[in-house]
C-alpha cells in the first residue's frame, strides 16, 4: 500500500567489524537490577522481582555524541547499562535457551528526568514521560556475540568531565541477561531488533549542559556523550 505520509527512517545501530547497520525495533529496559542501585533508590534488592518499562525505538542514539538537555526537567540523571540485542526472539523463552536469541551487546545510557520519575511515583501515574524522551536512549557500536561471547562479568563505569560517577561488576546483576530475556518474553512478544537495557550500578546522578560523559563495559565497548 501507498503510505500518507514518507515513513520514518530506520534507526540503525552500528555493529563492530561489520558495514551493516542493526535495526532498531523496541526498547525495553529493566528498573533496579544492581542490589547498590535498588538501595539508593530506596528499594529494597532482596525481593522484587524485575519490573520492565520502555522507551520509543527512536530515542535511539547511535553513537552517541551531542544530546540536548531535554525540556521540563531540572535533573536529568545518566545510568550506564549493558545493552542487549536480540536477533531472534519468541514468547515463554526459556532461560537456557534465552542466549541464542542474542545478537551482541553494547553500552547504553538510559538518561532519565528524575524529577518527573520522583512526582510520577509520588502520584502513582506512569514514568514514561521520565524515561522515554527524545535522544533518552544512546548507545555505542553493538560488539557481536560471534566476537566477544556473552558477558557476565567485567567493570561497568561511567564518568562526567573525567570524574568517575558510576563502578560496578557485570557479575552484580540481580537477574542475569538470561533470565531477564525469559521474564519479558512471558510478559510481550520479543522480535529481532529488540534492545533491552538490563540496569544501572550505584551511583546515578545529575547531568549539566556542557558536561562530557564517557562510559564503558570491560569487552563490550565505549560511550561518549556531550550534553548541549
Ligand atoms: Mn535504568
């Protein structure tokens, strides 16, 4: 069929080693899955099972580089991530089977208006608006499994203007890549060019115009954004 209107662009990510690009479809992210981070977000990591939230496909940014502060917040907040991409995907995905479905990883951060988050749970009301704006989504080149395996352990770190702000391990993720991808396949349909960001180590904090971050996972990757 004809469409009404031009369709978007793809939103592709770069793969390293590769000239083809991956498709960007949805982007699904897990809240408190560091036991550090759950506690200084007041939760408690012992027991809550994983939750989920999402973000558009196009807040997307490959590559990184300049993001702008975005509008109605006061707090804009950096979490680094290990970013998963899936190849394959399926419903009610066992956990041992949850790793083929895996394309490769890459580093991620979920910027987030924690003011908004902070009035949303307040209220009760969704945290959409606090996490799926535009440009909420960076991430850098997708490291293939074919080339460097499934990570389970390894430094996740992120700095501002040189100074470290966020340190932890792989190895302290309260649910595993696996088992992350078997909760939300009983939950959606999970289909290739599905990104799930699976969670930030201690440390979060707030981002100011000018500032330059750098992040990065041990054997996955780096991350440089600027904000203006
Ligand atoms: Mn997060």
């Amino acid at each position: 069929m004809e469409t009404v209107l031009p369709l978007p662009p793809p939103v592709l990510i770069p793969v390293q080693g590769l000239t083809a690009g991956f498709p960007v479809r949805r982007i699904y992210c897990v809240g408190r899955n560091y036991a550090d981070h759950a506690r200084e977000m007041g939760g408690d990591p012992h027991r809550e099972p994983p939750f989920f939230f999402g973000k558009p496909w196009d807040a997307a940014v490959p590559g990184g580089g300049m993001i702008a502060y975005p509008p109605a917040t006061a707090d804009l907040h950096h979490e680094v991530e290990l970013v998963v991409a899936l190849a394959q995907g399926g419903r009610d995905i066992p956990v041992a089977a949850a790793l083929e479905r895996v394309f490769g990883y890459a580093v991620g951060l979920d910027l987030t208006r924690r003011d908004l988050q902070a009035r949303a749970k307040e209220k009760g009301q969704p945290w959409e608006m606090a996490k799926g704006f535009d440009q909420s989504a960076p991430l850098s080149a997708l490291a293939p499994v074919a080339a460097i395996g499934h990570p389970a352990s390894g430094a996740i770190w992120l700095s501002v203007n040189g100074a470290e702000r966020q340190r932890g391990d792989l190895d302290q993720m309260t649910w595993s890549v696996a088992e992350i991808i078997a909760h939300l396949s009983c939950l959606v349909a999970l289909a290739p060019g599905d990104l799930i960001f699976t969670g930030t180590p201690a440390g979060v904090g707030a981002l100011h115009k000018g500032d330059r971050v750098r992040c990065g996972i041990e054997g996955v990757g780096e991350l440089e954004i600027r904000v203006s």
